[in-house]
C-alpha cells in the first residue's frame, strides 16, 4: 500500500485549508512582486517549523535582504553563485546529501541568480535537477522567483518540476494567493485567488475584488510580450537600444565589462584583453550568431580577441592577408542542458567524486553519445545548416577551461569535420552527431587525466562549440585549403645553434591541418625556424624525399568521408595547386619509373622551398605571431589555415589562437656535459633532436621496448604493451622514481607498426621520453615540434629526445640496461610473459643521470657506477 506523506503546516492555518496543507517531499515556489512578500511567507513556515523541531536550513546567495535573522537554531549556508552553475549546483546537492532527510529549506530569490548567470535557462535547469533531489529525501523547501523576471518558458519547466507554484500579488496592500499548481490535492475553491486577511484565506468571488484584480493583472500584462525572451535576450535587446544612443565612456565600459563576463570566460586575463580589443558591436555580433546561451569558450574567445587584434594594428594591413570569418557559437549552457534534459545530473554528481571519477566517466560518456537536445535547441541547429548549406563545416569544441594561460587542453575535446554533403535532413543528423561527440569528449580518459593532473577536477567545465566554414577550394572530388600550419611565437625548443629561439617556428603541411596538429603516420611535415626557414629539425637531412609529407587530408564531396591521398595525387593532378610553389620534381624516381615502363608519371617532394624562400609567407607568420604575442604579453601559439589567390598571393585564415604554455629552465641555462666517460657508462648520446630547456637530473629507473622483440608481437599484443606501459605509469611518480622511457620509433602513435600506442595519460608520469630510430621498418621517430603532443610534453614538463642512428654524435648502449635485472615481473606478475620486451630497471645504485645542453645542443645519459 502506497504511503501517504504526513502533512505540514505553512504556518498559517487559514492557507493550510485552502492547499490542504503542505506535504513531506514538497516544493514551494512562490512568485511574489517583492521579497517583502515573500519574506512574510517564510517567517510562518520557519517558525512553525521550529516550533516542531524540525531542522532549519537557510540557502543565502542572494543581494537582497535577508529572509531569516541569525538564530542559532537555524543552519545557515552562505553559497556564490558567481563560482558558476556547476560549482554552485554541486555545493547545494552537496548541503543536502550532508543534511539528510526530513530537513526544512529556505532559498533566497532564485531571480536574484540572474545577476550572476545571466540566463533563465540556467534557473531552470538548477530547478530541474535540485527540486526533484529535495523531494526525494522527504524535505519540504520554499523557493522564490520575482513576477516578470522570467520569460514563460523558464515558469513552464519551474511549474512541470515543482508540487506547488503560488502566485502572490500585493494589490493597493491586500495580499491575494492564487494557487497555480497543487500536487496530489484537489479541493472545490483551491485554484481560486484568495485574500488574506491575518489568517484568513477567502476566495475572490465578489464582483469589486475580482475587478480589483482584473485591473491590476492587465496594467502588468502590457510589458509581458517580452516574457516570450530568456533575459539573456531582453540584455542585448537593451544593449542594442543604448547603442542607438548617446553613451558616455564609463557607460560604455561597464556594459563591456558585463557581456565579456557572461560571454567570455572567467579567467581575468582573457577577459581583459576582451575588453581592450572587443567593442559592444562585436559582442552583439557573436550574440546574433549564439546558439543558446552562455559563454563561447576559450577557442572561439582566442580566435575572435586575435583577429580583432591583427584587424586593428595600423602598421600592417592585415585585411590584405587576412581571410575573414563568419563562425556559429554554441553556448556553454547548452552543455549543461543537454545533461540536465536527459536526467544525467545525478550521475555527473557522482562522477566528480574520487571513487566515481573515471568509472562513472565511462557510463556517462557512452550516454551522451546518444542523448536527445531540447526542441529550441535543436530548432537553432538548423540555423546552422541552413546558414552554411553545403559549405564543409567543422565542429570545434571550445570549454571554459581550453586555451587559458596555463591550461592549452591541446587535443583533448574532439574536433570534427562535417563535410556536409546529402539532404538537410542527412546534414543535421550528422551536425548534431558532432555535437553529442564534443559534449562526450569532456569525459574522454586523457581530458580526465589531465584535469586530475593540473588540479582542475573539481572545475566547472562547461563545454561550448565553435563552428567554423572549412578554408579551401573544391578540387575535383575533394574540398581542402592549400596549406594549414601551427606555429609558434617564442621557440625554446631550437634544435640548432644557428636559431633564435626568439623568432618562432611553424608546423606546415598540404591539405586540412590534421597533420599539423597530430603526429602523422610515416609523414613528416615541414617544421621551420622563421629566422631560418631553411633549416631542417630531423637528421638525415639529405634524404628529402623519406622526411617529408607524403600524403595529404581532406574531404571528399562524393563519399562525404574524411580522406587521406597520396601528396603527388595532388600535385601531379589537375587540382589548381601551385606544385612548383610548394614543391621539387623527384627526377630520380621519375627516372626509375621509366625504366621499369611507367614513363611520363610526374612524381613530387613536398618541400614549401619556393614558399619559404621567394615569398613573404615566412616573414607574414613572424609578423602575426609577434604582434599577438604583444598585446598577449605572452608567448602565443596558433593554428592557421593559408589558400592562394593566384599570382603568388595568399590569404590566411586564422582559425586559433592561445597562449603558449611553457615550461622551460630559462632560455640560455648551460648545463655542463660530462666528458671523458667510457662506453661502459654511457647509455645514449646525441647532439640535437632534443625538446625541453637545459636539464640535469638523476634517473632512478629505466624502462625499455625492444625493438625486436616489439617488431614479433602480434597486434592485440602491441596494445597490451601499451596497456602495461601505462600501469608502469601510475607507479613511477616522477617526485619519488624519476623515470625515463624508451622505446622503438613513436610514442602515442595510433598506429601500432609505428610505435608503442600509448595514450598520454599513460606516460604523463615519467622524468624523460627517448624514441628510437631503426633503419630497418618503419619505427622511425617525427620531431612533433607543435603538435598536440609536443603541447602535452611542454606542459607536463617532459622531456624528450629522438635518437637517430646516422647522426654523427649518437651513442646507444642497449648493453647497459639489459645487463641487469629486469623487474617487470616482480612489479607487474600478470605481465610476466613480456620480460623480453619490455625491461624495467632500477638504477638508483649506479648513480644514472641526464644531462642537456640548449646551448651546445648536446644530451647524455649515463651512470657514474659500473655494476
């Protein structure tokens, strides 16, 4: 038999007749015109309630006056709603987890968190997910929100979540309530106005109360057309209307100040450089093409604050060089209520906690990779498509926490290209495709790890999208820039002497920027000094053909899939493309092929020679980047895309910008290599190839791949080692066990024939990474000077190193670790059966350590103990 909730007073007994009274699980909302309305409300509840002994907790985060006076028989919680929705949400659910059932709650004006979160959206979503938590430990809690504050959408979800929403109007000083909503109860006069008087409540039935209230009910119902707007809109509507005015300079700042607030972000820096290169225009701007509400993100934050840069230096014409933009932004509370729309708030609870923190992840994940948008949403994604049409589009996530000084988040949240191809109805399906992925990416491993690493777990994380119109021309079959590139303002990772670190450097490649930001399979893309843009960072440096980018990403129009084609498809092919700018004829295996009967084939090197020698694409990338590292005051790290206009022209579309995260010893910093060491001492040598500042460190473990042994292994076995690399991770804490890693050709490498692929979060822990160069197969290492993994190295403070076996100062004794004992199956028994690949070393005893040089270039690793 179901339980029926015991009943509770409202502390007046005339109103617990007219709701036959309050219920155990119940909330109260009341829409009042003032907080002194309110406030006579509470008293009641609150005093009854004590007077029953029952517990009190009042909510205080509100700017209005206090509801309660101090009592100390009342628990008082002072909450900031300026920390964000999640932060604030998640301390409530917390107060209430610790308070347990049966407890009495007081919250100050929800209205009042317009002034913090700007959207009733947000409101409403805070309701959804609170009420529903409250009703299930058996409290009984008064909410409050101000008439007209709130558009009709934002009382519509209030009014389906609550069990009871009163209105109360205070007409000429007579109160009236006039129950809207009354779970559970039904009596014949319930849903009547009702007049207070002391603790009588009577229902309005004569003809001069009813007119009373007629009159008073029109004369508010004359502005109520604008409660069709969430009070984001109505703010810009405002804004747009003082634009047409006459506003004074502080004005003007302190409406600046506000929209980059809620719009931007909430790290200090990135908002003062808004509002120093944003103006109202720009602001409203973004607004208009706002999917939602909330802020844009760090990506689409950076990329808009740094075009406004570039666009507004009187030194250089930058609108000569400059391709401009028309990007969509989807708002960051539009994250959090596509989690509190498909009832997952709970488990997002759950996951921010240590024993659900990755386990929960994974379920959540999964869940948003298929949950439903609301239909106003979804409504304004086809905004999206019909703006664009058939244009390729990509998908950028953009959170809070990406892109700030000293968090660069780099290719943790997925990016993805929509090459928006079939009807609308196929488009959308496949735009809202990349949406849900971007919204699961935030519980991807790596972005959890990193969060955990860097201290930000418990950081609200909102994530927003960018949309952005893919740069690049139709070429036959295939839609793709000329060439897209990272590059870097300050390089203290110079792999000559001949460099100033100063000058930067730039990540070039043919085709869609992926293999600029990734590290490649087999491909090397061109990396260059801007002071220097003929040096070449890899050894063998006469071997062109093997270091360069062979093949090229793009989109297919046809089969409306990503592609990768082969570099000399593209440029031995009809497609528009300036071959000669951008690369050298291969005479050499042109020639082979015509002795093997395939005459007349054009075969092509990548090279950007021409490029970077006869035009001023080199001294435009060190322009740009210097004059945002300017105003950034920072070292700036940016992503571009760059299309000829014809003539040798080009135009470039900066599609990113953000600080460049450093961790360097100081620029200069010698270090001094031991000399006259013996073989027997010495593990590995080399001059360059190195990336990290100056170092002089002891190491207390080495572990090692075999090449061989790694070469025999099967493919579910390659990822087993992976696997085991990781665990071997989690022990081998960088403050307690310095560890340096090596192994055969590419770290991280999604592919398995190329390297060990393991996940960053799985060698984020060690002292030193070492890839290893063989001649023989395709384990070869790929300096990823300004990839996303270069990015992680950076930040983590790890240092790397690629030994290759034709460079004249290299030196690897493989000797020295295999000549002790290997301790991988004492550490980790149910790995035992790889000991021949995988040899886990403690060293301490010998006394190893590894030493570089950013002067000289040089780096060794050796012991000062033969065993």
């Amino acid at each position: 038999m179901e339980k029926i909730p015991a009943r509770v007073s409202t502390g007046f007994e005339g109103l617990d007749k007219v709701i036959d009274g309050l219920r155990i699980g119940d909330n109260v909302v009341w829409q009042v015109d003032s907080i002194s309305d309110y406030r006579s409300f509470v008293k009641p509840f609150v005093q009854r309630a004590l007077t029953e002994n029952r517990k009190v907790v009042y909510l205080r985060f509100a700017q209005h006056e206090p509801l309660l006076e101090e009592n100390r028989r009342i628990t008082l919680y002072h909450l900031d709603a300026q920390s964000g929705f999640e932060s604030f949400s998640s301390e409530v659910y917390n107060i209430a987890t610790r308070e347990g059932e049966g407890v009495f709650y007081v919250f100050d004006s929800l209205s009042d968190l317009l002034s913090a979160w700007a959207t009733d959206l947000m409101i409403g979503n805070f309701f959804r997910i609170t009420c529903p938590y409250l009703y299930q430990l058996d409290t009984v809690a008064y909410f409050a929100l101000l008439r007209d504050n709130h558009s009709y959408r934002t009382v519509a979800r209030i009014r389906e979540t609550t069990q009871l929403l009163l209105d109360v109007y205070n007409v000429e000083d007579r109160i009236y309530v006039h129950p809207l909503k009354v779970m559970g109860r039904h009596l014949p006069t319930m849903f009547l106005p009702h007049l207070m008087s002391g603790n009588r409540f009577t229902p309005v039935s004569s003809s001069v109360d009813t007119g009373q209230l007629v009159r008073y009910f029109s004369g508010k119902g004359l502005e109520n057309a604008k409660r069709n707007l969430d009070y984001w809109d109505r703010l810009f509507l405002h804004v747009r209307d003082l634009l047409q005015e006459e506003m004074d300079d502080e004005e003007k700042r302190d409406i600046l100040d506000h929209l980059c607030e809620i719009m931007i972000g909430r790290e200090e820096r990135i908002q003062e450089l808004a509002r120093k290169y944003l103006t109202l225009e720009d602001l409203c701007n973004i607004k208009a093409r706002l999917i939602g509400t909330g802020y844009i993100g760090g990506k689409a934050a950076g990329m808009v604050i740094a075009r406004n840069i570039l666009l507004q230096d009187p030194s250089f014409d930058w609108q000569r060089y400059l391709e401009p933009h028309d990007s969509f932004f989807i708002g960051s509370d539009v994250f959090y209520t596509y989690i509190v729309e498909n009832g997952w708030w709970k488990q997002r609870m759950e996951q921010k906690t240590g024993e659900g923190y990755f386990e929960i992840a994974r379920i959540l994940r999964e869940q948003m990779l298929n949950g439903r948008f609301p239909d106003e949403i979804e409504e304004q994604f086809w905004r999206v498509i019909e703006y664009f049409g058939q244009s390729p589009l990509i998908v950028r996530s953009s959170s809070l926490l990406e892109d700030a000084f000293g968090n660069a988040f780099a290719g943790k949240y997925e990016s993805l290209f929509c090459v928006n191809q079939g009807s609308p109805e196929e488009r959308y399906r496949q735009f809202r495709e990349a949406v849900r992925r971007i919204f699961a990416s935030t519980m991807n491993e790596d972005a959890l790890a990193y969060r955990l690493q860097r201290g930000l777990e418990k950081h609200d994380e909102q994530m927003a999208i960018l949309v952005q119109r893919v740069s690049g021309s139709y070429r036959k079959e295939f839609f793709f820039p000329d060439l897209a590139g990272v590059g870097i303002s300050y390089n203290t990772f110079v792999w000559k002497k001949e460099m100033d670190p100063r000058a930067g450097m730039v990540r070039l490649v043919m085709g869609l920027g992926t293999r600029a930001v990734n590290r490649v399979e087999n491909d090397y893309p061109r990396v260059f000094p801007l002071d220097a843009p003929s040096l070449r960072p890899h050894s063998g440096g006469s071997d062109i053909r093997r270091y360069s980018q062979h093949d090229v990403d793009v989109l297919n129009i046809n089969s409306n899939e990503f592609e990768t084609i082969p570099a000399n498809t593209v440029l031995s092919g009809d497609m528009g493309i300036q071959s000669e700018m951008v690369g050298i004829r291969d005479h050499e295996s042109e020639q082979l092929l015509k002795e093997r009967g395939r005459g007349g084939e054009e075969r092509w090197i990548l090279t950007f020679d021409k490029l970077l020698s006869e035009t001023p694409f080199p001294a435009i990338m060190q322009k740009m980047m210097k004059t945002l590292e300017e105003k950034y005051d920072y070292p700036v790290d940016i992503e571009f895309t760059t299309n000829f206009t014809g003539d040798g022209a080009f135009m470039v579309n900066l599609v990113q910008c953000r600080p460049l995260q450093t961790k360097g010893r100081g620029e200069g910093a010698r270090v001094d290599i031991p000399s006259k060491l013996s073989l027997e001492q010495i593990l590995f040598q080399t001059e360059g190839n190195f990336m990290g500042s100056s170092i002089a460190q002891q190491v207390k473990r080495l572990i090692y791949v075999d090449s061989e042994e790694y070469s025999r292994l099967s493919l579910s076995e390659k990822y087993d080692i992976a696997r085991l690399i990781g665990r071997l991770n989690r022990i081998s804490k960088r403050e307690d066990c310095p560890t340096v890693l090596l192994g055969p050709g590419r770290w991280g490498t999604t592919t398995p024939s190329l390297g060990v692929p393991v996940r960053f979060a799985e060698i984020n822990n060690f002292l030193a990474i070492v890839e290893i160069a063989y001649t023989t197969g395709s384990l070869m290492p790929e300096l990823s000077f300004g990839t996303h993994f270069f990015q992680d190295l950076v930040e983590t403070d790890i240092f790397y190193v690629a030994l290759f076996p034709e460079q004249e100062e290299f030196l690897f004794n493989v000797g020295v670790i295999k000549e002790g004992e290997n301790l991988l199956p004492a550490l980790l028994p149910e790995s035992a059966r790889y000991e021949k690949t995988v040899i886990v070393r403690d060293v301490e005893k010998e006394k190893f350590s590894l030493y570089a040089d950013i002067v000289s270039r040089k780096v060794l690793c050796y012991r000062s103990v033969i065993r």
